[in-house]
C-alpha cells in the first residue's frame, strides 16, 4: 500500500492524519474510475464535518489525474431529483461527478436508480 503524495496530503491531509487513513485514502484515488457502475466513489458524512470539503477535493484530483474527466461538477440536494428524470441528469454530467448534498433524505428507489 501507498501513503498520500505531498500534493494528495495537501487535498486530503485534513482527514487523513494517519498512515492507516492515508493509505485507504489513496488506494480509493488509484481505484476511482469514470466508468459508470465501476469503482465510484461515495462519500457520506454528517454536516459541518468535512464531507462537502472532500467531496470537493476529488473533484481536484480528478481534474489533474484523470485526463478523461471532464472537468462538470455539481451539487445537487435529494430533492432535486424528485419528479426528475435521473438518467438525463446522470447523462447531462457524463464523465463529470455528482455531489449529492443531504443524500440521508433519498428514498430507497432513488438510491437504487442512481446506484
């Protein structure tokens, strides 16, 4: 396993003070893929914890990584999806990321849609 490079500490040194965290951390980094369905990331915290912050911070690290990212983020809440058509919102942000703020509040259905 690998540590965090100085530049992924600068990104995510913040919630990972320890080689333990580092480690996980950085092996989520070399897994992550834009392929829809295969090794993508969730994040899930409570508010005011750092969550948004990191969420953020990949997005960072997918820009300078990933030539196959498009560089589209956006931050949605679970309401946004109701009455939505989900599969054009997920279209809309191909090879771009979906930050999902409350994502606690979605139903179950919803969860299993976007999954």
């Amino acid at each position: 396993p690998r540590t965090l490079t100085m530049e992924e500490k600068a990104l995510f040194g913040g919630i990972a003070p320890n080689k333990d965290l580092q480690e996980k951390i950085a092996e989520v980094l070399d897994r992550a893929s834009l392929v829809p369905n295969e090794n993508n990331i969730i994040i899930s915290g409570e508010k005011e914890t750092g969550t948004m912050e990191t969420a953020e911070n990949i997005v960072k690290y997918l820009t300078q990584s990933n030539r196959g990212f498009s560089g589209k983020s956006k931050v949605y809440s679970s309401a946004d999806f109701t009455g939505k058509d989900i599969f054009a919102i997920i279209s809309e942000m191909s090879n771009g990321v979906i930050i999902i703020d409350d994502a606690g509040n979605m139903s179950a259905d919803l969860c299993n849609k976007l999954i």
